[in-house]
C-alpha cells in the first residue's frame, strides 16, 4: 500500500500521475468516480480522513458543476496547491476529452462511412442513460409530495420555455420556492480539510466568478465573435448545473442546437458517445466543440469548450473553500438547496422528452432497444460502455435488417 499520510503534501507531476490513472479507468459516472476517489485516497493513499471526505463531498454537491471534477480538484489543491489542483484536473479530464474529440473529427470528416444506424443507436441509449439518471435522482432529491410537485412544475416550464434562460429562471424560481417551503433540521458540525486558500483569494474567486457570468453575455452581445460566443454559452452551462452532470444536457442543447453550431442529431450522438468513455460526461463540451459549424472547430473548438465549461468549477472550489463552515451551517441556504434540487431533476425530465425521446424514439424497435439498454443499465449492473458499445451494434443491425 502506497500512503503519503494526511499532513505531507506532493508534487503536481505525482497529482497529475494518480489522476491519469483514475482518468484512464473511472467508468460509470459521477457517483462512482466518488466512490473511486474514496478507495484512492481515504483507504489507499490515506491522504484525508473519511469524515474529511464526506465533508468535501458535501461541498461539491451545494456547488454547480461536475461534483466529482470538483472534489478531484480540491484534493489536488489541497496537496500541492494551485499547480496541484490543475494537475489533478488535467488527469482526470483529458483523456475523455481526448477521445470524444477524436470521435468528433471522425464524424465531420468521415461521416459517411459511419453506419446511420449505429449513430441512431447512440442516440436510442442516450434515452436510457438520461431515464436513469432522472429515476436515481427522482428518489433521492424528489421525496415527498412538495419536491415530486416543485420537479413537475419545473418540467412543465422548461418543456414551454426551453431556452437557456428559461431554464436559468426554473433554478432561481426553485430556490425561492425552497426558502418558503422547506425547514431541513440543523446538520452535524463540519469537519474542516486544510487547503492552502486565504479568504481574500475565495473573494477574488467568487468576485471573478460573478464578474465573468454577469459580463460574458454583454460581451458576446456587443463584440459579435464566435470565440467569445461559445465562452460565454459553455461558461453559463458550467455555472448553472446543479445536481450532476446529465444535468447540462438541457442548457447545451438549447445553446448549440438552435443557433445552428451542431444539429440535433450529433449532439445525441455525441451524448452517446460520451456514455462510454471514463471520467467525466463535462468532457461532452470538447466533442462539441470540435463539431461545431464554425470558427472555431476541431481541436482548438474541443480545448475552448472544455475550458469554457470547466472554468467555473475551479473559481467556485477555491472561492467557496474558505467560507464552507458558515455556509453548511445556514439553514437557509440548505432549504434553498433542497428546492434547487427538485428543480433541476424537472429540468432532466423534461430534457428526457425533449430532445432525447422525440430526437431517438422513431419506431417500435427503437423503444426496445431503449429499453434493453435501460435493464442492463438499471437491472444486469453492466459497464455503460459496454451497453453503448452494444446499442450502436444493434442499431447498425436494425438498420441492415
């Protein structure tokens, strides 16, 4: 067993090292790259205590954004500082984003002489990859008749009003709604990790955060650039995402789909896609990135994209680390939290209908693909590449048939 203790500290090359390997190899999404992160370094490494890591967990999952991405990013940080923090994300994130590039510049460039079929097939298993998250996150979030409501409203709203900011009023509307209706009960007293993070630099973080979501929109409204365009709509997609990442489907399919950046049609692919790759489904942004109609595309499209998307997440870990003890310990803010949650579960649903459903359930054989695919999901407990993998055999077979 390989320890380095909880009080020592590392290299960023030996932080960027262990997360390659966890980036290499962390299938089957966010909870269980948690739970991948929990046998590297609480039971393996010893690099924090396990109530240390339920604590940071905790934190990750208040912040928006890709929670295990975060807490990946606060370890690193907190073993070898900033230089620390974006080698553990580098690990983590590039080899995904990577290949789903890749993946893109195959579609773009030899489209042709990929099988329509197994591209529907990819579409058909983003169904019940979307119905799964809905139902797991249903049960935990929505669970009495208040949350079941708030989650149905919140679709309602966001099947009549898909747009980004349709979907950015269904949050706030569902963390006022949380504040009136919601009295969650005061929670254990927090088990603070160390992190080499002043409060000044939490400001300066948190001001920027705020600085660049407020001002990006009015930037891309007044210098009409398509770089800046597309920084501004994955930066919004990555500041709003609450509750995981299937959550961005939504706010990236209003954002690249109307405006004519990529159709309907690689983008489910390309959700398909990211299904089977490891680490985390945020990497989705540099495959569209790299398919996008415009300037620019490819691998420069793919790296700003991912950046884009990713940068919120760093400002709000390293801007909300040191204020953590106060705001776990308000109860109006978990109450805010709690309808949040709700809201964005009805965000997820009504993105299962609408572009998922409508976009990949044409006939018959394909809702039993769906269905296939979501009992070996669900039900068999088999790899989600494995079950892609699959889904895009049976659609090429379906359409040779």
């Amino acid at each position: 067993m390989v320890s380095s203790g909880v009080n020592q500290r590392s290299s960023a090359w030996a932080v960027f090292l262990v997360f390659l390997r966890l980036g290499l190899t962390s299938f089957g999404g966010p909870i269980a790259h948690l739970g991948y992160f929990r046998e590297e370094f609480v039971a393996r490494r010893q690099w924090l205590t396990d109530r240390s890591y339920a604590d940071l967990v905790a934190l990750c999952q208040f912040l928006p954004g890709p929670a295990s991405s975060q807490v990946g990013i606060a370890l690193g940080l907190s073993r070898a500082g900033y230089a620390g923090a974006l080698a553990a994300w580098a690990g983590f994130t590039l080899p995904s984003a990577i290949v789903l590039i890749l993946f893109a510049l195959g579609i773009s460039h030899y489209g042709t002489a990929i099988s329509s079929g197994a591209l529907h097939g990819l579409k058909v298993v983003a169904v019940a990859v979307v119905a799964q998250a809905v139902w797991g996150m249903a049960r935990t979030l929505c669970t009495d008749v208040r949350r079941i409501t708030l989650m149905t409203l919140a679709a309602c709203v966001a099947l009549v009003e898909p747009s980004a900011w349709g979907q950015v009023g269904v949050i706030v509307a569902a963390g006022v709604a949380g504040l009136m209706l919601f009295k969650p009960e005061q929670r254990a007293a927090h088990d603070p990790l160390p992190m080499p993070v002043s409060q000044r630099a939490g400001i300066i973080c948190l001001a920027l955060f705020v600085l660049l979501l407020v001002g990006l929109p009015l930037l891309a409204e007044r210098l009409p650039n398509q770089t800046v365009a597309l920084v501004d709509a994955f930066y919004r997609a990555g500041s709003l995402v609450f509750g995981g990442g299937h959550v961005v489907l939504p706010l990236l399919q209003a954002e690249v789909v109307p405006a004519g950046w990529v159709s309907n049609d690689v983008f489910l692919a390309g959700y398909g896609a990211a299904q089977a790759v490891p680490g985390p489904l945020f990497t989705f942004a540099a495959f569209l990135g790299a398919s996008m109609n415009l300037a620019p595309s490819g691998w420069a499209g793919g790296m700003v994209c991912l950046l884009a998307i990713f940068a919120p997440s760093f400002l709000l870990i390293v801007g909300a680390l040191p204020f953590w003890e106060q705001l776990r310990r308000s109860l109006r803010t978990q109450a805010a939290l709690a309808g949040v949650n709700a809201g964005v579960v009805g965000l997820l649903l009504a993105a299962l209908y609408q572009p998922v459903w409508t976009s990949a359930i044409l006939r018959t054989e394909d809702f039993a693909l769906a269905l296939l695919a979501l009992v070996a999901l669900m039900f068999w407990k088999l790899p989600p590449w494995l079950v892609v993998l699959g889904s895009g055999v049976a659609g090429w077979g379906l359409s040779v048939m």
